[in-house]
C-alpha cells in the first residue's frame, strides 16, 4: 500500500446516474422552495429550537456522563495525596 491506488468502481453518486439525479433533486428543491418561501421559512424558527434538544440528546453520548463509579472516587483519592 505504497501510494497504489486499486481502480474500483466509483460511489453511486459520481456516476452518471447519480449526477443526474442530483441536478434533477436541486432543481425540484429550487422550485419547491420558491414557490412555498414563506412557509418554508415560516417554521425555520420552531426548527431550530427543536434541533436544541436533539443535537443535545444526540452529542452529549459518550462524554461518561452518569458514571460516577469507584473511578471517579479512586481518581479524586489519588490526587489528594
């Protein structure tokens, strides 16, 4: 694995295919959008304020949070001597 790349086929989204259908799906988003501005961006308020605490259940996974074990007591003990 020297720098060698291996020709395998190409991801779904950069082949012809899947080029097209992006262009098609961004002109279909354009058009939906123009058309309905204002109820789009009439609920843009009450989509951030639901993204607050969904981005706040979805990252605080894995910070350790909750443990509070015998870890937590041995590794305050050992500082203290």
């Amino acid at each position: 694995m020297d720098g060698v790349h291996t020709q395998g086929t190409p991801s779904w989204w950069r082949t012809r295919t899947g080029i097209a259908v992006i262009g098609f799906a961004l002109i279909g988003a354009f058009y939906i959008l123009r058309e309905h501005w204002g109820h789009a961006f009439g609920a843009l308020p009450y989509l951030i304020l639901l993204a607050c605490p969904l981005m706040h259940l979805f990252m605080h996974h894995g910070h350790g949070h909750g443990g509070g074990g015998q870890d937590a007591a041995s590794d305050r003990g050992n500082g203290a001597r």
